[in-house]
C-alpha cells in the first residue's frame, strides 16, 4: 500500500515536472512567434522603403550597359530596294546613277559588307561604254578594283562631266520651255542652275524670259515674285490652269459638229424647176394650135 502511494507521488512529481517544461517550452515557441512576427513586419518595411527608393532612381541610361540577353531587341531587317537603272555612259546621269547606289549600300549593308561588294554591284549594272571601261580596268588589275572610294572617284573622272560655271550660264540663257510643261521646265531649269553660281535675282529673270510667250502674258499682269521659288510655284500654276482652259475649248470645239453630218434630213417634195423664160420654146402642136385660131 505505501509502495503504491509513493509510485503515485512519483508519477505526479514527474507529471509536474513534465508539465513545467511544456509550460516553459510553449513560452518559448511563443516569444519565437512574436520575434518571427516582427522580423517579418521589419523585412515588409524595408521591402516597401526598397520599392520607394527604386521608383524615385531614373532610368537607365543607353550607355549603362548591355541590356540582359533575353531583352535584346531583335535585329531590323534590311530594306530591298529596287537596283538602279543600267548605266551606259552618259555623263548627265552619271552622278544620279551613283547616288542611287550609295544608298543601296547604306540601307543594305550586311549585303554589301566589303569594297569589292560594291564594286562588283556597280560593274553589274553598267553596259555599252561604261561596261567597257570596266572590264578593261578590271583585266589590268588597277588599283581603283580593290577600293570602292578610288573606284568612284576614277568612274566620276571618266563619266561625270557636270555642266557648270560659264558653259551653266550659257545653258541657262539658251534655254527655252518650247512645248513641254512648265513643271518639267523647272526641273530642268533648277538642275543647271544649281551650278551657274548666280544670284536668285538673275536666275528669276532667267527662267521668266525662257517661259513661253502666253505664260509670261500672264505673269506680266501679276504682281512680281519674291523669289525664284515663289516664281516658279507661280508659273507652274498658271500653266496648269491655262493647259486646262486649252483642253476643256478643244473638247468643245470638237462636240460641235457641222449640221449636215449630225441632223438627219426632213422630206420635202421635190418640184421641177421650171426652165427660163429665154429657154422657152414653142412646141409644134403650139403652133398649130395658133394658126388655127
């Protein structure tokens, strides 16, 4: 009976104790909650202060550095753009013909990455005289085929022949609109022009004198231009408006067809003309008819 009295007590004291450290292991995990619960509330803050501090940085700036691989933008593609036209020797198209080219080479320059690319592209598109040309520099094995500025500068030296200076001026007082539009007129007017050296002044009394004789009756009522420009943009309108006025009188002119081929005939009796008095003749039976009575 007492042995079984004292397992009991044991068995309580060691409940209690057990107890005891529940109790001091449960205040434990406790006060670790609320450490836990505040190292969270401190790492929101400082999340929060992070995103703050990130909004008010401006952005980065091009040369900063290389963008991440999977943001690189993806390469633009090459325009195709349509060849010039074969160029055959003549000079006034020669700087036209390269301008053409020079371009093709700067839009489209993964296909054209080296000089002899160029060069080779050029010679494609040459024939009669320039073709010529071009295969005998070639077969001598000129220095101007392995660099694409020299071969420019010796094919300006042997097909550019520009009109300019004196030989300008005589070209720009020489010439004359004739029939063609007074818009086709100013093209070619500008392009010599460009090179005459002269003043806008001498080049409006130029082109006035070179338009043709009903045009410069109609600029002569006008108030004078400006400039060349105004000029110009001034005359091309008039001409348009006088071309317009000359094709609507044209079709006009041509609806108005004489009577006789477009009013159908109205029926009419016919009568014998009766024959002159001086062509009267008396019949026989007249006659008789007359010496019986």
């Amino acid at each position: 009976m007492d042995s079984e009295t004292l397992s009991s007590k044991d068995l309580l004291a060691v409940i209690a104790r057990h107890e005891a450290s529940f109790q001091r292991h449960e205040a434990v995990l406790s006060r670790q909650e609320e450490l836990i619960a505040s190292h969270s509330q401190l790492l929101a803050d400082m999340m929060s202060s992070l995103r703050q501090l990130f909004e008010r940085l401006p952005g980065p700036s091009p040369s900063s550095g290389s963008p991440p691989s999977g943001n690189r933008p993806s390469p633009v593609a090459e325009p195709r753009l349509p060849p010039p036209k074969p160029f055959s020797g003549d000079p006034s198209s020669c700087q036209g013909f390269l301008t053409q080219c020079s371009l093709t080479f700067e839009l489209q320059p993964s296909s054209f990455p080296t000089d002899r690319s160029k060069i080779a592209y050029i010679i494609t598109l040459l024939s009669d005289k320039a073709l010529s040309w071009a295969s005998a520099v070639c077969q001598s094995q000129e220095a101007c085929c392995d660099s694409y500025a020299a071969f420019v500068e010796e094919f300006k030296r042997v097909f550019d022949h520009p009109v300019s200076g004196r030989e300008a001026s005589k070209r720009l007082l020489s010439l004359r609109q004739g029939p063609q539009s007074t818009a086709d007129f100013a093209i070619e007017f500008r392009t010599i022009a460009a090179r005459s050296g002269w003043n806008d002044e001498a080049l409006r009394v130029c082109f006035q004198g070179g338009l043709s004789e009903p045009l410069q009756d109609e600029l002569a009522t006008r108030e004078p231009a400006g400039d060349l420009e105004s000029l110009i943009a001034l005359a091309i309108r008039l001409d348009n408006r006088l071309r317009e006025r000359r094709t609507a009188r044209r079709q006009v002119s041509q609806s108005q067809v004489p009577l006789s081929s477009s009013v159908s005939p109205v029926w009419a009796p016919s009568f014998r003309a009766s024959p002159a008095p001086e062509q009267l003749q008396d019949s026989p039976e007249d006659m008789q008819l007359g010496r019986s009575r």
